[in-house]
C-alpha cells in the first residue's frame, strides 16, 4: 500500500469510528459496490463494481468479521477487485475508501456453496449385506441429502442429514462393488462441480472395542462390571458358574460407551467368569475376551502378628501384567505369578481389610471382594525339641525348634539354667532374646552338669504355658581306672546312644568307641598314661547331637603298698605285694631291723612271700625302699614299713 491509501485508509478508519460511535459499525452505507457472483460453488471467484463516484483509494477485505470492533489489520486488505473462495461458507466483503474528502464504508455477503465429495464408513459381510455409516462432518451436513450408488444397477439412495445407518443387500456374496458417495443441493446447484467419493467395501464390522473392563466382586456376592459398548450392536453378558459353561446373566444393551451392570445372588467365595456376546451386522456373534472374578482369602500359615493371605484366579485370555494386594486401601505387594503374601507389617488386636486386584493387558481391572483379617494371638505350647552341647570350658550351646501356634516374627525366648540335682532354675537369656540358638558364657563345664530349660513369649505378650523337661549338658569325669558320665538326656527326646570319642593333641577324634546307652568306660592304664575323651550323645530320633567337656587325663605314677600281709598259708594275703601304674624301671628293697636286705624284685608282680633264706621269717616290722620311672620318666622312691603277721 503506497503512503496515498494509507493515508485514506486512517482516514476512512478515523470516519468509520465516528460512524461506530453513532452505532453504525465498520459496515457502514455510505459506499456502494456490487457482488458478481453473490453465490455459487467453490471454488467461487467473485468480482466488485465500484458504485461511488470519484471514489479514491478503494479497498477491500473479502474475509471480515460483521463483528468486528478493530480496525482489519493491512495485511487483510487489497486494492484486487477480484477474490476467489476456495472452501464453503458465508463470507463478508468490506469496502471502504473516500470520495471528495470524506470517508465511506459498505459489506455485503458472498455464499459460497460446498462442493467436496461426503464420505462414509462401509462394513460388507459375508453374505453380502453391506451396512453405511455417513462420516458426520461439516461436508455431509452442508448438502440437503447425499447421494447413494451402490453400483450393482440397484436403486439410488438418497440420505438426509440427520439419518441413521443404511443397509444394502447385494445379489451375490462376493460383489463388492464401489459404492459412489455424491452431495445434491435441493435446487440442484453445484452439480457438475461437486465430486464423488468411491468407498470400497471392507471385512466386516470390528467389534474389538466391546470388552469387559472392570469385574469387582463385592463382600454381598454381587459382582458389579464394567463394559463398552457400542451403539447399536446388541451386547449380552455371559457368565460360567464353575463348569465350564457360559450362560446369560440376563443383562443386555446396545448402547454407546461404558455400561454398567450387577449381578446378583453369587457366592464372593467362589470364582465366576465373565465374557460378552455380541451380534454385529452380519449377524454373526463376536465373543469378547474372559476376564474372571477373583477370591481372596486368609492363607494357609497361622502366625501371630503375620497375616497370611492367598488368592485365586483363573487366567484370563488377556495376558495379566500384575496382581496388586491392598491393605486397607494402599497397595502393599505386587507380583505377577505369586499367589500368596505374609503380611508382617500387622499388630495384634487390630482388624485389616484386604483386596486383590488383577491389572490385565488393555487397561482390564478385576477385583475381590474385602476380607478382614486379624492376626492372630493364641498362646504358644509347649516347646518340644530343644538341645545342649558343650563348646568348650566355659560355654554351652541350646538350641530349640519351635512349631504350631503363637508364633509371632518378634519373640523373646527364655532360658534358664540350673545345676545338675538342683531346682533353683534362674533366667540366663536377655531380655527379648531374639535367637533360638543361645549361648551361656558363664559356665564350668570340666566341673558340673548344667540343666536348661525355655519358655516362648511371642509377640502378643502370651507365654506358654510350661517350661519343658530340663535338658542337661554331659559331664566326663575320670574314676581311676574308669571315666564316667551323667545319664541325664541333653535332648527333650530320649539319647539313643553314646559314643566315646578319643582325641589326639589337636582336638581331632582318632577313635570312635560306640558305648549304646552304658555312662562308664574302663582305661588301659597299662597301656596308656594320657588321654583325651569326649561324650557325643545322639538323640533316640537320630536329628540332635550333643557333647560333653574334653577330659584331658595327664597320669602320675601311682604305687600302691600294703602296710601288713599274713604268710600263714590260708590263701589270704599271702604274699606282700605292690601294685603300680604309669611306671617303669621298677625295683624293690626289703630289709630287716638291722639294714640286712631279706628280699629284692625288678618286677613289680614278684611279691614277697615271707621268706629269709629259705626259711619262715620271724613276725614284726620290716622296711621297703621302691625305686621306679614314671611313664613321663621322671624317678620315683618310696620308702616306708610294713608288718610280717605271723
């Protein structure tokens, strides 16, 4: 726009505003113009005839808005006389320009009619019977009806906006010819510019869309579901009871968008499964995919403050993604094949409200009903199994089993402990002692037998209601020539047997001496002057061992003299003899009153038999001096007297 028409338009704008305020607006009657053609078929091209005279400076907007109340910005205006429409619609063309210095303004309407081919969706069946479906957009709805061939030579169909689907029937199964879409103006404008559109035929009608989307089994046995639908299609909700056959419900519909239905009379213990069956065009029934209810329900395991739920599920032809478990409405597990979850974030005296929900593939939901569960808060019995075992001097090992009712995640075992023979049993365990296997640090085992006995308090402040038999730790003592032990069980269940087992230096067993159910053992004394043993006890069941303390026997020479023997030849005490153990490199003196030796051995088993000489030798005190080794080979002498008893 040269300066010339700028300044015209700001003044032509400065009079249109005067005009405006006086109520006339931008469209003003001053000007003067024709419209040739004022309406036709787009495309439209339209010409303006100037009707002012001396009009200086004429521009036009072809497309301005009557309401308008700002100045049409320049980009939006022309000098062009001539403008085409390539779309339908009514539009307004604005004039405005100056004559002899004032200001003029006019608008007039162009029609512009629509000329683009309708189109339609077309579902053809097997049978041949077709069904169309007018596309509702503003190209349908701008002709007075729309033309229908549908190319077999049959009669053309005429459709009006506002109609519903059309059928057709063609002679033979497989004709599928195009079907030609025309819009037709009452009057008959437009006809040879307005296209045609060819819709070929398509498989038939797709009934995907119904399906279930939520099964919510309630607490009452209602089941309430959720399906889409469509418009028009009959749709029935089937149900199988459990023996694998599908029966009506009795709900049906034909609607558009989410339908609601409830199912009475059903058992929420029991698992149901549900599908649609719907009638297309064709007539054909189209099965939707299962989706089954599901049960919940507390699980096998009876533990206090642990809640054990499982669930049900038949599978879906869906593929499931995940099952949710909600505890008073959050979720609190998922899985995607588990079927059971112990809750241990529960308190006892507290009741809990428990959902499962199946997410399926497609967005599909499948809910429980509630079940409320309080856990549980029996008292504990008993404790049956339970065993001691020596670790070493000054520690001994319980171990307990615990099974049945009361048990709770947290616990506090007790322990008590007593000697061997005594009743005064006094707790050792800490308080809210959280291990079934304990350990007392502060014992003796070389020197007593210690009896144990437990008592379980779970989690519920309940306690059983008795302490087991004591069990007692093994105590290996020596008895020269024997090595002994206590027969009291360190097992709740009978000791099946006893083993003796001899140790090297090291601690590793060289030997396994079986003892079935004897407490003693008789040593080799000539043959061994150390030993190493250990009792291993073996419970009557076979499941539990035990041990007793290492008993280290180190032995000293040990001389045993009589102080008086009778030689008198009645088979009693006849001959004066030693016995020893753990010695060697033995030798013996005996003497008289006066120094004479009347008797010497290097063999310990020669005894004297009262004898000087060959002849009997007189009654009274005489003296002995032992010389021998000990097995460690250290010297021993013993001095001392005896008395010849004639």
């Amino acid at each position: 726009m040269n300066i010339k028409l700028l300044i015209a338009f700001l003044l032509g704008t400065f009079l249109l505003f005067q005009k405006d305020a006086l109520g006339q607006g931008f469209c003003g009657n001053t000007g003067g113009f024709t419209v040739i053609p004022s309406q036709g078929c787009a495309p439209l091209t339209v010409t303006i005839k100037n009707q002012v005279a001396k009009a200086e400076n004429i521009s036009y907007a072809y497309n301005f808005n009557r309401s308008q109340t700002t100045v049409p910005d320049i980009k939006e205006t022309t000098q062009d006389s001539s403008h085409t429409y390539t779309l339908a619609g009514t539009y307004t063309i604005l004039q405005f320009g100056s004559a002899g210095g004032t200001g003029f303004s006019q608008c007039k309407d162009v029609v512009v009619k629509e000329t683009r081919a309708p189109t339609a969706n077309v579902t053809v069946c097997k049978s041949g019977k077709v069904q169309l479906d007018m596309v509702l957009d503003s190209i349908s709805e701008a002709y007075d009806f729309i033309e229908i061939n549908w190319g077999d030579g049959t009669q053309v169909w005429n459709w009006k906006k506002g109609g519903s689907s059309i059928f057709h029937i063609y002679s033979s199964a497989t004709q599928r010819p195009d079907i030609r879409l025309t819009g037709k103006y009452d009057g008959g404008q437009c006809a040879q510019s307005t296209s045609t559109s060819i819709i070929p035929g398509k498989s038939s009608q797709s009934l995907a869309s119904v399906r279930i989307r939520n099964v919510e089994m309630l607490s009452s046995g209602d089941v309430k579901l959720i399906y889409d639908g469509l418009e028009g299609v009959p749709t029935e909700v089937l149900i199988d009871k459990g023996d694998g056959q599908f029966v009506s419900t009795g709900k049906k519909g034909q609607s558009a968008g989410p339908q609601a239905v409830t199912i009475n009379g059903l058992n929420p213990q029991q698992i149901y499964r549900f599908k649609l069956s719907s009638k297309d065009i064709c007539d054909d029934m189209i099965e939707s995919p299962i989706v089954s209810s599901l049960i919940i329900k507390e699980g096998p395991f009876s533990l206090d403050e642990i809640i054990s739920v499982a669930w049900e599920h038949y599978p879906n032809t869906d593929q499931l993604i995940e099952y949710q478990l909600k505890r008073d409405g959050a979720v609190v597990f998922t899985s995607s094949d588990q079927l059971s979850y112990l809750d241990k974030d529960v308190k006892c005296g507290n009741t809990y409200k428990y959902e499962i929900v199946a997410i399926i593939e497609n967005d599909v939901r499948s809910y429980s009903s509630f079940v409320d569960i309080e856990p549980k808060s029996s008292a504990p019995g008993v404790i049956n199994t339970a065993s001691v075992t020596v670790e070493d001097d000054n520690t001994i090992t319980t171990k307990v089993e615990v099974s049945g009712e009361g048990l709770t995640s947290t616990y506090n075992l007790i322990v008590e402990r007593a000697l061997l023979g005594n009743t005064d049993f006094q707790q050792v365990s800490p308080a809210g002692n959280q291990t079934l296997q304990f350990q007392d640090a502060n014992v003796n085992t070389s020197e007593n037998s210690y009896c144990y006995r437990f008592a379980y308090e779970n989690a519920c402040k309940l306690k059983s209601p008795d302490y087991n038999a004591p069990v007692c730790s093994i105590l290996l003592r020596t008895n020269t020539p024997e090595i002994v032990w206590n027969s009291d069980a360190p097992f709740t269940d009978a000791v099946g047997s006893y083993d003796l087992l001899q140790m090297d230096d090291k601690g590793n067993i060289e030997d396994a001496i079986p003892k079935q159910l004897g407490t003693s053992h008789t040593l080799d004394l000539s043959s061994q002057s150390a030993f190493s043993f250990r009792i291993k006890a073996i419970s009557g069941n076979g499941n539990f061992t035990s041990f007793s303390n290492i008993l280290n026997f180190i032995s000293e020479a040990i001389i045993l003299v009589p102080d008086a023997f009778t030689p008198n030849g009645d088979a009693y005490n006849e001959r004066f003899e030693v016995k020893g153990y753990f010695i060697s490199d033995f030798k013996m003196s005996v003497f008289n009153r006066w120094g004479e030796v009347v008797f010497q051995s290097n063999n310990i088993a020669e005894g004297w038999d009262g004898r000087m000489k060959g002849e009997k030798a007189p009654g009274g005190y005489y003296l002995y001096k032992i010389e021998a080794s000990a097995s460690s080979g250290s010297k021993v002498v013993k001095n001392g007297s005896l008395l010849l008893i004639r």
